[in-house]
C-alpha cells in the first residue's frame, strides 16, 4: 500500500484545536498565577481560530481525506462552526460559575477543549474508527467534566453513572460496528453504503448491527429507552458543565446518526425508521410527562431535552417513504437539523439564565429560584419568557418554526406514502406539546405571577449579560426571520 | 399593492409602541408609559380608518392586499388582505384598544409599562389574525395572541389568576395545536403552498374533509367558546383585570367564530353541511343551558361571561344556517357584543375597583350615590338583553329571521335568549342598582369621573347608533357573506 500523504488542510480546525489544548497545556503548568485567565483566553481564541479556518479552508465539495477515515463537505463544516460557536458560549457563560465554585482548574479549559475536538472528529468522519475516535474523545472529556467538582458527592456519582452507562453504550456501539464489519468487510461508511447496496439489505448479521449502532447513537442523544442517565446527569454536573452537555454534543451526535444512518445505511431505512418512530414517540411522551413532576430546573430542562430530542428524530425518520428519497428526504433531514440547531441555541439560553440566577455559595437550581425574577430584573425575565415560550414551540420564536418544518416533514411522510400512522405521530407529538407547554408555563408563571423571595440583586460581568441577551433575542430574531437558517440546513446537506 | 400597507400599520404599529411602551421601565415612569400607550392606541386607530373609507363594498374579493415572501423554505408569505367580513374586527380591535389603555389609566397602578405594552402588542397580534390570509401567518398571529393574554391575566388578574390563566393557555393551545396538523395537511394537498385563498379551491374528500372540520372545530370551538368546551371562560373573565375581559370577550371570542368563517365554511363545505346539525344543536344548548346557568350567577362577572358565552351561541348557529340574513345577523351580533359585552364589563370594572367586590349581593341600590352610572348602567344592560334600538336587538333579530327561514323550532329555541338575556341581565341590575342602599361601601360610593363618563359614553353612543342604523356595518359585509355562501352552496368533493 502506497502511502498517500493526507490533505492537512482539509482538516486544519481540527489539528489547530488539538495544537491549542497542547499549548494550553504547558502555559498552565508554567504560567500558575494567570493560568485561569489565560486558558480562558486560550481556549477562546483556539475555538475562534477553528471557527474561522472551518468558514475558509473547507472545500464545497466533499472531499475525503486521511486514507477515507476524514470527510469534509458544508455539511461537517456548518456544524462544526456551530459547535465552536456554543462551546466558546459555553466557557463565557460558566466562567464566573466555575470561578466562584474554584473549580476552574486549568484541567477544566482542558477538557472542554478536547470534548469540542473530539465533537469535530465526531462530525467530520467518515470511517467507523475515526468515529469512535471523536465519540469517545468527547465522550471521555465529558465523563470526566461532569465529576470535576470532585467534592461534592452529587457531582462525582453523576460522573460515574455518566462513565458506566457511556461506555456500556459504546460497547454496543463497537458491537454493532464490528457486525457490520464482519458483514460487508469495510469500516468505511459510504464503502458499506455501496456493499448494502449491493448485496440484499436484508442480511441478518447487518441488522443486528443496525440495532446496536443504533443503540449508541440514542444513548448519545439521550432518547428514551437510554435516557438514564440524562436527568441525573444534568442535576448533578455543575450547571456550567450541565451547559456544556445538553448543548453542543447534540449536534455531533446528530451528524453522527446523519452520516451512519442516512449516508451508511441507507438502505436499510425502512428498518431503522420504524425503531426510531418508537424511540421518538416514547421520548416524546415520557420526557414531556416527567418533565411536569420536576422541580428541580435543571432535571426539568433534562426531561424536556429528551422529548426535543425525539422531535428531532422525528424529522430524521420521515426522510424515506416507499424506498424513496429525493426532496422529501432533504426537506425531512433539514428539518431534523434545523431542529437540532434551535434546540442547541435554546439549552445554552436556558441554561445561561440557571447560571446568571447562581452566585457564590448559591445555586439556582430550583423552578423556584425563578420566583418573582421580573421584579428582580425586567429585562432577564422577559430573556427567560422568549426561551420559554420558544421551547413550549409558540411562535413567533424560533422553537416553533423547529416544531412546524419537523411536523411538515412527518405529514409530508403521511401524505406520500398514504400510510395513516404519520399523521398519528404528528398527533401524538402535538398532544404533548401541550403538556410540555405546561412546565414551561410554569416558569414563566412564578417569573412573572409570583412575588419574589430572593431580592438579591442579580450580579453578572457585562460580556455574560451581553452575551445571554443576545442569545436569547437570537431565538427571537430567527423565529420572526427563520428562512436562512432553513436555507442553509438544506442548503448544507444537498451538498 | 398600492400606494400605503395600511393593514400592516394596523399590525406593527401597536407592536412597535408597545415594546417603547416598555423601554418606559418602572412605575416611576408610569405616565411616560401611559402616554406611549395612549397615541399609540390612538395612532393604530387611525391607521385603521382608510380602511373603512377606502373599502370596496361591491367585491367580495380580498383588498388592501400585501404580499411578501416569509419564509420561502416551505413558501410561507406575508400575505394580508381584508374583506368585507374581517374589516370591521380591525377597526372594531383598535378602537377597544383605546378604550382598554384609557379605561386602566388610574386604575392599574402596577407594572404600568408591562401592562399596556401587554395590551398594545396584543393589539397589533389580533389584528395580524383577522387579515392574514396565508395558514402559517395565521397560525402564528393566532399563537402568539395567547402570549400577552397569559401574562395580563396571570399578573393583573384575580386571586385565582395563576389557575385561570394556565388554564385558558392550555384549552386554545390544545385546540390550536389540532388545527395546526390540519394547516400542515392542506399544505400538502395544495401542492405546497399555504394560500387559504388557494385552499377554498381545492377538492378534498369526505373523510379528509370530516377530519379537518372536526380539526378546525377543535380549534375554533374552544376559541368561540362552545358548549361543552366553555369552561375556561368563566375563570379567565372573573380573575383577568377588567382590560383584559374586555378584549376578551370583545375581540379573543370573534377569533373562533371568524374561523369558522375563513376555514371550516370554505375549505371543507361538505364536512360543514353534513356536521351543520351538531353545531346548531351545540349553539342551542349554548344559547338556552348557559342563558339559564347565567341566571344563577351570584359573580357580576360570571354573569356576563356565561351571557356571552349564549350570545356567542347565537353566532355560530346563525353560520351554520348557510343563509345571507343569517350570517349576516351573526356579524352583527359579533360586533354588538364587542361593544356592548365590553361595556358590560367597564361597568362592573367601575364597581369593582370603588368597592373590590364582584358579587351581586355586596351591592344593592348603587342608583342613590351613582345615578349617572346607573343610567349607563342600564342602556348597556338592557342592550345585552337585546332590547330594539340597541345594536343587541338588530344581530338576534336577523339571526331569528334566518332561523325562520330555516326551520321553525330552531327559531323558537334561538328565540328564547331574549327572554332568558332580559331575565338575568336585568335581574342582576336590579339587584345592584335599584333598592335600598344595602351597606356602608355602597353608601360611600362616588359616581363616575370624567374618565369613566368619557369611555361609557363612547360605547352607549356605538350602541345606540348601531341600534338605530347599522346599514355602513351591514353594507361592507353584504358582497362578501353573499360570495361566501355561493362558494359554499358548491360541493367539492
């Protein structure tokens, strides 16, 4: 085998991020006195520069690299950006949080580094190794993130219960891998999307490992029936990581399921499409009904995560009726993307505002810290009303549109197949949008209808308020203006 | 389009100067917040006008037609336009508008800004329902309406607010929801394009059409509301400050029954034939069970929420009759009841906030320290039992006429709400107003001031006059309720 050298530059915002948690690295253990400072910086600026190499060294066309292992195209590439995006919002909102908590080791800006390279990885393989590669660079960063407040018993048992459950996933996942493996003798996933094709799909030993891959990639959305670990998680994990998690790793896992199911196993559609219907109904349903029994903000925001999380599948499962792909299957996954893309902007607004209501000492983790907030401030709570409003999926906000494009998709389904169990789904996911309206309601309730029991003023750097205003009147702007937004998802995944 | 976008200027004006309205922040500025609120409610009437004065009365086509690409992704547009039956709502929302900002200038003391930036973006909302044309716009107008009601209900309202607030946001969403899968479908059936125009032409089958009625009526039903699904009602007027009842039951009540006029008829007239004898059944009960349930009431304002609840009633039976008189009653009716529940509700709202008590029995000759009240007081009481030369009488008589035309006991049923509207709301008034001066609150009562004087006074002249001539309210409708009715006359299976 010659060996071809790879084109670097295809994948420069990945080695520019993995250079600059190496440069992080000896910084902070030189430079002790302003290591925090600077490693916040650092790791801004490494995320900075990725986003801006992704916008300029990418190529329009798909181009594989790294012997197939590496895929870069508009696609990879607008969710990388995305995912810079929320984790450098990430690091401004929690920084303040994890300073005041003295858990903002060096280690910290470290990881968050390296779960956002291995998020890049995860979008832009190709290749069932370079995959897990990312899924468990992440996954590993993320384990460990969840448990860095080592002394807080709740913390570290979350991050343990995190680290099992995760690697028992992705040993399903490696499971599945290697059927698929052993059944069309390549790793290479549009190689495999040829060999199916090839051969009858309806091989055995390949649905097997459908339905173990497929397991993973649930575990990683947190889809019910492998929604575990998604509340407890959420609840125990410092809030600033609790951020971090509910965000940007939805969108790696969503190209993941993208790039394994639709470009890999495409032909399999039929088969993956009905196991992600009940995974989408059922995470529809429970998230929503466990969501109302919440007091605790964070595991309400987890629960409602899981039933955004299932309308998002819900967009990915209508692509293909009757063996068919075409417009529909575009107008189908845009719309699950889109979703992805709302639902990513309105966690980090959601949970910036969780952040901006804690102070040393406190923790705003209660659906009642929020009591009475417009007497407090006006301006956040109105911030906290768009949010809301968005996630219930009332126009004209941007959670909405999400909704109506994921519900077009599932009627289009309906209408061209002419098999009425569609339209049975958008019913059943419109129901529970009316239970979720009412958890969501209730913030905006004890925001606005009750009276305020804290009365201490909210404290928070201009680039934080800044930075969360802008946040969630973005959630605003893209609701009353949705069109590019949706443009670009389509426009992205054509290519 | 020519010339200037009056409908939306009757949109995003009142938007725009509800969120300035805000930036008036705390009650310190309260009267910078109140006079935002008042030129902006004045300005988004005014915008209205050319509306009325430009109107063609001899097409039923749309007018005033704006058209825009939204979002072209799913070919949603910005499309508006207004006839002959969504006209008179605009006007009729922006006038109410300033009534409800000058009716709450002394009396709402808290969160000024918040409290008619709440009712101006409503405004703006609601007039954005009554002329979109394209589902989706429509969708979302009607949606977003429930945002600012929630909040002034939850924060101005009663002791039981947070309950009835929750409550009413979930009965509409819940119907809205349904009608959105309905939206969704006919988009796919019209080849991808969310034109209600559009739609009104498109053949669809029975089954298809049974479901999206029921859809349709799940939505609209709960909006009217009809009976059974009239509940929430009841517990949003009695706890929503007196501005919000009034647009309440002035405007939100009208968005249901337009609905009907602008979906359910056109869209699927076959499923609105077939289904025409339950809803006149729903609207009987409607008009006598909630007339004499409004008989018991011992809340003022329970008492005419259930009234309109009956009145309601009378629209939507006087729709599903499929006759010119008929509907065009109906609208009348619509109107009139804007007016007239509305100033029903002023008039309580005057009691409530000199004594802070709803109920019938806390009161007892009010006409010995308030006798200019009391005579307003009882022109608009007396309009709510339909009494000729009201606006009252002239909606329920056409509606009776129809009936006539229709059946004959249909009419005879229908016809007993004026006996059964003159029971409860005169017994009310004379359980309030006349008698002996029942207790000390009463004795310390002062009569209205010139605030108050200015906007009854307002009303009683709109219902006296829409009592004694209605012709320019019936004659922009005529061209468009008789396009309607041909267009529904016609099978599209």
């Amino acid at each position: 085998m010659d060996f071809v050298m790879p084109d670097f530059r295809l994948a420069a915002p990945e080695l520019f991020v993995a250079g600059m948690s190496l440069v992080i690295l000896m910084v902070t253990s030189f430079a002790t006195t302003r290591a925090r400072s600077a490693a916040f910086w650092l790791c801004e600026l490494a995320l900075l520069g990725a986003l801006l190499l992704t916008l300029f060294s990418g190529d329009v066309q798909r181009s594989l690299t790294f012997s197939g292992m590496y895929m870069s195209d508009l696609f990879g590439s607008f969710l990388k950006i995305l995912v810079c995006l929320s984790v450098a919002v990430v690091l401004q909102y929690g920084r303040a949080y994890m300073a005041d908590r003295k858990i903002d080791s060096p280690e910290y800006y470290m990881m968050v580094l390296f779960a956002a390279l291995g998020m890049m990885v995860l979008i832009s393989a190709s290749h069932f190794v370079s995959m897990y590669m990312g899924l468990e660079l992440m996954s590993l960063s993320l384990y460990g993130l969840v448990a860095i407040d080592r002394d807080n018993p709740r913390s570290t048992e979350a991050g343990m219960k995190y680290f099992v459950l995760g690697a028992l996933a992705s040993g399903l996942l490696l499971y599945g891998m290697s059927m698929l493996y052993g059944a069309t003798g390549t790793l290479e996933i549009h190689e495999i999307a040829q060999r199916i094709y090839e051969r009858s799909a309806n091989d055995l030993v390949v649905v097997f490992g459908l339905v173990f891959v497929l397991v993973g990639i649930a575990f990683k959305l947190g889809v019910v029936p492998f929604h575990m670990w998604v509340p407890d998680v959420y609840h125990g994990a410092p809030t600033a990581v609790t951020l971090l998690v509910a965000s940007a790793p939805k969108l790696a896992a969503f190209a993941m399921a993208f790039r394994v199911l639709v470009l890999g196993l495409f032909d399999l559609a039929e088969h993956w499409q009905s196991m992600l219907m009940l995974l989408a109904m059922a995470s529809i349903i429970l998230g929503n009904l466990a969501a109302v029994a919440q007091t605790n903000i964070k595991r309400m925001l987890a629960f409602s995560g899981i039933s955004h999380m299932g309308f998002m599948l819900l967009g990915l499962l209508s692509g293909v009726v009757k063996g068919e792909g075409g417009t529909y299957a575009v107008n189908a996954y845009s719309s699950a993307m889109f979703y992805a893309v709302a639902y990513v902007m309105m966690t980090l607004a959601a949970f910036g505002m969780v952040i901006l209501l804690s102070r040393a000492g406190f923790d705003a983790e209660n659906v009642d810290d929020f009591k009475g907030l417009n007497q407090r401030s006006p301006w956040f709570a109105s911030m906290m009303l768009i949010v809301m409003f968005s996630m219930a999926g009332i126009p004209f906000f941007v959670g909405f549109f999400a909704k109506l494009s994921v519900l077009q998709a599932v009627i289009a389904a309906g209408n061209i197949s002419n098999q009425p169990h569609y339209y049975w789904l958008a019913v059943v996911a419109v129901m529970m949008s009316v239970v979720g309206a009412f958890y969501y309601l209730r913030v905006v309730k004890v925001m606005y209808f009750d009276d305020a029991t804290d009365q201490s003023p909210i404290v928070a750097t201009l680039g934080m308020r800044t930075l969360l205003s802008a946040n969630a009147l973005s959630i605003a702007v893209v609701g009353l203006l949705p069109n590019w937004l949706m443009q670009i998802c389509a426009f992205t995944l054509l290519h | 389009m020519t010339g200037v976008p009056y409908l939306s200027l009757a949109i995003w004006v009142p938007i725009v100067g509800g969120l300035l309205a805000l930036t008036a922040g705390s009650d310190r500025n309260a009267p910078v917040a109140r006079l935002i609120a008042l030129v902006t409610a004045l300005a988004g009437f005014f915008v209205t006008l050319p509306l009325y004065a430009g109107f063609d009365t001899t097409t039923a086509s749309m007018q005033f037609v704006e058209r825009a690409p939204w979002v072209t992704r799913f070919s949603i547009e910005y499309y508006l336009g207004v006839d002959g039956i969504s006209m008179p709502f605009i006007l009729l929302n922006s006038f109410i508008t300033i009534i409800v900002v000058i009716a709450g200038w002394e009396v709402i003391d808290r969160k000024v800004a918040q409290y008619n930036s709440g009712f101006l973006i409503m405004s703006g909302l609601l007039n954005g329902i009554f002329s979109s044309l394209d589902g989706i716009l429509f969708y979302v107008f009607f949606e977003a309406s429930l945002i600012p009601l929630y909040l002034i209900i939850g924060i101005w309202g009663g002791p039981n607010r947070v309950y009835a607030a929750i409550k009413f946001f979930l009965y509409t969403l819940l119907g809205s929801l349904l009608m959105l899968v309905a939206i969704l479908w006919l988009f796919m059936e019209a080849g991808g394009s969310f034109d209600i125009l559009a739609w009104h032409n498109l053949k669809i089958g029975m089954t298809a059409q049974s479901l999206i009625f029921f859809a349709f009526l799940a939505s609209f039903a709960v909006k009217v509301p009809m009976w059974p699904v009239h509940t929430w009602l009841p517990d949003a007027h009695v706890e929503a400050p007196t501005g919000g009842s009034v647009v309440l039951a002035a405007i939100a009540l009208k968005l249901g029954a337009y609905g009907f006029l602008r979906f359910s008829l056109p869209i699927v007239p076959d499923a609105a034939h077939q289904y025409a004898p339950l809803i006149l059944s729903l609207s009987l009960i409607a008009v006598v069970y909630i007339g004499f349930v409004a008989l018991v009431q011992a809340d003022m304002k329970k008492l005419v929420a259930y009234s309109s609840i009956s009145h309601m009633g009378f629209v939507t039976l006087g729709f599903f009759m499929f006759n010119a008189v008929a509907i065009e009653g109906a609208l009348v009716q619509m109107i009139s009841h804007g007016f007239v529940s509305s100033a029903m509700f002023l008039c309580i709202g005057v009691l409530y906030d000199r004594v802070h008590s709803r109920q019938i029995a806390d009161y007892g000759g009010v006409v010995n320290t308030m006798p200019k009240f009391a005579a307003f007081f009882l022109l608009f009481a007396m309009a709510n039992a339909g009494l000729p030369a009201t606006s009252g009488f002239v909606g329920e008589f056409m509606v009776v006429l129809g009936a006539v035309k229709f059946n004959f006991w249909v009419a005879f049923i229908a016809a007993t709400t004026l006996i059964l509207g003159a029971a409860y709301t005169l017994w009310m008034y004379k359980r309030v107003v006349f008698g002996e001066v029942a207790n000390e609150h009463v004795k310390a009562l002062a009569d209205i001031n010139r605030r108050e004087f200015f906007f009854l006074a307002v009303l009683a002249a709109c219902v006296l006059v829409m009592g004694v001539y209605p012709q320019p309210v019936t004659e922009v409708m005529h061209a468009s309720v008789n396009g309607l009715l041909q267009h529904v006359a016609v099978s599209k299976l």
